[in-house]
C-alpha cells in the first residue's frame, strides 16, 4: 500500500510537471491540494476493487484488468470530489495525465514482480530439472505448462511442445517453443534428452493417441496423460491428474452421446432399485443414477461390506436418498419384502455370478442366483407395478459354451416370458468386457508386470470386446429409456483386441519390452472359455435404435411350457445339483449346448474368431454386428 501511495505521488507530480513544462508558482497551487485527497481515494478504490489481495508473482492479463478498473475507479471518485464537490482550480488534463501516468506505474510495479520470477526461472531451467516435451499446444498444453511453471519450476525444465498444427509451428509459449509434430517427437527426445513426455490433448480421438503413444514407445521417456475434457472446465488443471497412461486411455472410445431428456423421464423423482450395487457395474450405475434425481436410491448387495461402501460414498456426494440393503436375490421372499415396501419403479439387475471358470466349478450356483434369483428379482417387480426393469447380462449368454452364459441366456429368456403378460416393461442390455471390473483381465496382467511377469495368457488367437465401465453404464441407463418391453438390447463393443496385443501393450505402457523384460506365458484354454465371444446369435440379428451405439436383436421363438414349468419349480425349490443335472438342465432350453473344453472350440467359434481378426487387421467394426 505505501509503494501505490508513492507511485500515485510521483504520477500526479509528473502530470502537473507535464501540464505546466515546469513546476513554477501555478503548478505548486495546483499539485498541493490535489495530491492528498487524490492519493487517500486511489487507495480505497484499490482495497475495494480487491487489488491486495492477489498474489503478483503470478500477475497475468486478468490482474492487469483490475488494476485498470482500480486506478479507473479512483481516479473518477477523485476528480468529482475535487473538481464538482470541492470546486477546487484543477485542469482536467492533469487528472487525465495522472490517469495514464498511474496505469503504467502501478501496473508496470505489478508486471515486473511476474518479469523477475520468470527470468529466474528461466535461469534455473537452464542449470536444473528433469527435461520435459509436451505434446499439444492448445488448452490443455498450456494449462499443463502453466501448472508446472508455477509449482515445480526447479523440477522441471519444459524444453518445448509437439503439435501437428502447421501454423503453430516455430510459435512459442511462455518462451517455449513449438518444436514440431508428432513425427518429430523420437529427434526431439533424443537431441532434448527429454526424461518425460505428457500428453495434454484431452479431446484428441482414440485413434490418434494410440498412434501418439506408440511413436512415445520408441523412445526412453516416461510417458504421462492428462485425461478426459473435464479437466479443462474453468482452467482447474493440476498437476495430480496428471498421470501414467493407462490402457483405458487407448481403447476407450468418443464420449457416448445420451438422450438427457429421455433418460431423466424415466428416472427423475423416481424410485431406483440397483441390485449387485456394491460390483463394478452396480456400483458405477449408482454414480450415475445419481446425477438424474431420483426420489430414492436402494442399493442392494448380498456383500455387507460393498453395501457399506456404495452407501458411504453416495451419501458424501448426493444429497439424493441412499437406502442400503443387505439382501440375497435367492430369497423370494425377502425380495418381494422389498418391492412391497419400496415400490420401486425402476430396477436394474446387475447382481450375478460373473466368472466362468468358478461357475464351471460350482454349476449349481450359477443357475440358482443368475437364473433364479433374476427370476425372484423379476417376478418382484411385475407383482409390484415397476415400470421398467433392465437386465444386465452379457454377451458369453450368445452360443454359450460356459455355465454362466447359459444361466444368463436363460434369464434372458424369463425376462422376455415375463414381458409377454406384465405391464413392467423388461429388457435385457448385452456387452462384453469391461476393463478394469473386477476379474477382468487387465488388473490381472498389471499384478503379474508388478511381479516381474510372466503375463498369462491363455491363447494366442483369444480375441475379446472391450468397454470402459462409465460408458456400459452410460449406455445400460439409456437402453432403459429406449425400452418398450421384451428387447434384448446389444451395445456396439466398438473394435475387437487381441489379448496378446493387450497383454504387450500393458507391459510396453508399464516401461518393459515384452519377451525381454517381461515374458508372456500361454497357459491354454480353461473349461466354458470361447476364443471369441459372438454379441448376437446368428438367428437374431439387430435393427437399430435411436442411439447409434445400441442396437435391438431381433426376437426369437420361447418355449412358453417349458419356461412356466421351470419358474414353478423355482419357487417350489426345485433346482438341479451337480454337473450332470445342471447341464441337461441348460440343454433343455438350448439344445445345443455343450461346454467347449481346451481344445475343442466348435467351428462356429474358430469362423468367429476369424473374422473378428481380419476386423482387428483392418480396423472395422463390422465384425461383431
């Protein structure tokens, strides 16, 4: 404050030494009445206008802003009391000139604070910090250099940004220059000694980044990501979320576009029922859910301790009615003791038993919770006027070779039975793998790099669809709003992958070679596993829907009999035990069933499996559809 009280004195002398070419007897008649009242009103004007309480080594464009609008406000209340209240003999042009002169003092003090910490940074990045390249020179590059400049300045030395713009080539920022593009990114690294590259292009397309990071891959640096768009909402980067690459990064597609209006209509104010709330899909519907305002959230898991944790962290980030439930989907009648007390009008069946080779282990199990206990589930909600019920199921329920995607295919069934004489709308939602779910193979592979390898894989030609968690539940949600009543709703998977590719691509991504530092062991096909798994039978087929992502298979022939008759049966506890009995159970709805053993995939699968290469080869999508 007493530095702007000597600049505003020593502007206003210079205006009236300015205005009278002098200082004679006139200009001191002038500058002694003039200078105190107007320096006490520059001062409350900039403690009003919040001039004191920026932090000035950081002084950008928006400081010099208010330092305009601060000598501007003073210099307004200033000259009306001087010149309309006290009436005082002052020339409008030294108040004028005292404005500009001011401007240029208070604004320079300001600015020199952020020249003098910039020249010493400079200087410092010419003797220290670890050498860093960074790729995109839009929002989010400058946003990244901004944040490192600012808090890690004696760690890093950004030795300039790749981009593949032409007319920002030779271009700088905050002195850093624009090096060159993509292609350029191994001379760089090499003539830079770059130890880090960070990729900061949080809209660029999938396609693209593998690209980038595969080009990062042939160099030695370390390779960082900013992540998705949200990032860059009101310019709150930090240097937290900027972090190792990770294989969702390369296989997740473009943001999933929902119908909002469509979506909130059926779950706004709503009762919401997520059973399995506490897996990885569950759990990530309830996050989701959420954010349209349902008038209540039940979350129900047999798992106490998953229960615990969704209804924690809900209750922390919603102020919508979270209402935990411990309850097992294969007790009739504590499943209809929810519906009658809740009256839910949405439900979302995501609890099941998920993995094959324990399925294949405990046949008995997965028919009495995926089959029965979606039964009780469903059943539940069509006595109790639900509105619309979505099955999660998956597409191991397509020519299943496995228990559990036999279990699933028969709930499917049921579902669509049920349909036929319930005003409860039922559907089904069908998709592949998600990454980073529980089991999944991902987090597997990670544990076994971590351990120094080797990376199992059960076959070289294993070819699997791959979504990330957030955009299958994205899509679940809006195939609810999509549904009319019966539909087995499939997700466009997007591109096959090879789980050899993946698995290198993890290790390359964890900073190994594969085969050199981190070997890969094939370990062989386990019972109910498929080399390809299929999304649609060859008698449905799809029509598509108002999302471009989702489509509808087409129905085919139930055995009405047979169903009613195995739903009895449910309720009277009739349930088949044992390998053998669960089996001819399963053969009964679909009699082409027949677990595929190591080594013994039907030729259906192996022609799938073909095909779904030659779509890995060439990149099209067309062979799963």
């Amino acid at each position: 404050m007493g530095v702007d009280a000597i600049l505003t004195v020593t502007a206003a002398f210079a205006a009236v030494l300015l205005r009278f070419e002098g200082f004679p007897e006139q200009a001191r008649a002038v500058f002694l009445p003039f200078v105190l009242p107007h320096v006490l009103m520059r001062l409350v004007s900039f403690n009003v206008l919040g001039m004191y309480n920026s932090v000035w080594q950081y002084a950008s464009i928006g400081e010099l802003v208010t330092t305009i609008k601060a000598v501007t406000g003073g210099t307004i209340v200033s000259g009306f009391a001087l010149l309309v209240v006290l009436r005082l003999p002052i020339p409008r042009s030294v108040i004028a000139l005292e404005w500009l002169l001011a401007i240029f003092l208070v604004g320079g003090s300001r600015l020199a604070w952020r020249i003098i910490r910039d020249g010493r940074m400079a200087f410092r990045r010419g003797r220290k910090g670890r050498p860093v390249l960074i790729i995109g020179a839009g929002d989010g590059g400058v946003l990244v250099a901004r944040e490192l400049r600012n808090h890690y300045r004696d760690e890093v030395n950004i030795v300039g940004f790749i981009d593949d713009d032409p007319a920002k080539q030779r271009l700088q920022i905050f002195g850093c220059p624009i090096l060159g593009s993509r292609d350029a990114i191994p001379r760089i690294v090499k003539e830079y000694r770059v130890e880090e590259v960070v990729i900061a292009m949080p809209s660029v397309e999938r396609s693209v980044l593998r690209e980038i990071v595969a080009i990062c891959q042939e160099t030695p640096a370390k390779i960082k990501i900013l992540p998705g768009m949200f990032d860059l909402i009101d310019g709150n980067v930090t240097v937290n979320e900027i972090r190792e690459v990770q294989v969702e990064d390369l296989l997740s597609r473009e943001p999933v576009k929902l119908d909002i209006d469509g979506i909130a209509g059926y779950i706004a104010d709503k009762v919401v029922l997520v059973t399995g709330a506490g897996g990885s899909i569950g759990s990530e519907l309830c996050r989701q859910i959420v954010g349209y305002n349902p008038r209540q959230l039940l979350v129900l898991d047999i798992c106490e301790n998953n229960v615990y944790d969704i209804d924690l962290e809900l209750r922390r980030r919603t102020s919508v009615p979270v209402v935990p439930l411990v309850k097992d989907i294969r007790d009739r009648a504590a499943v209809l003791e929810v519906f009658k007390t809740y009256r839910p009008h949405v439900v979302f069946h995501a609890a099941a038993h998920k993995h094959v080779p324990l399925m294949e282990l405990n046949p008995e199990e997965a028919i009495k919770n995926n089959t029965m206990g979606t039964y009780f589930v469903a059943q539940a909600a069509s006595l109790c006027g639900t509105d619309t019920f979505v099955l999660v199921s998956t597409d191991k329920a397509v020519n299943p070779t496995s228990i559990m995607g036999a279990s699933k295919r028969i709930a499917e069934m049921i579902i669509q039975h049920l349909d036929r004489a319930s005003k409860t709308k039922f559907v089904a939602v069908r998709f592949g793998n998600v990454l980073g779910s529980r089991g999944s193979v991902v987090p597997l592979f990670k544990k076994q790099i971590a351990a120094g390898g080797p990376v199992t894989v059960t076959d070289e030609r294993m070819i699997r669809y791959f979504m990330t968690i957030p955009e299958a539940v994205q899509l679940i949600i809006q195939a609810g709003a999509l549904a009319k009543g019966g539909e087995i709703f499939v997700l466009d998977m997007g591109e096959p992958v090879k789980i050899m590719d993946l698995a290198k691509t993890l290790i390359r991504l964890s900073g190994f070679e594969p085969g050199v530092d981190i070997p890969i062991k094939i370990t062989g096909m386990r019972p109910g596993e498929k080399l390809f798994e299929e999304l649609l039978t060859a008698e449905e087929g799809t029509t598509a829907t108002a999302n471009e992502r989702i489509f509808v298979a087409k129905p085919t022939d139930l055995n009405t009999s047979l169903i009613e008759e195995t739903l009895r049966g449910f309720v009277q506890g009739n349930l088949p035990q044992g390998e053998k009995e669960v089996e001819a159970f399963i053969q009964r709805f679909l009699p082409e069933f027949k677990v595929v053993r190591p080594g013994s995939a039907p030729a259906a699968v192996d022609a799938g499996v073909s095909q779904a290469a030659a779509a890995v080869e060439t990149g099209s999508e067309d062979g799963h559809k």
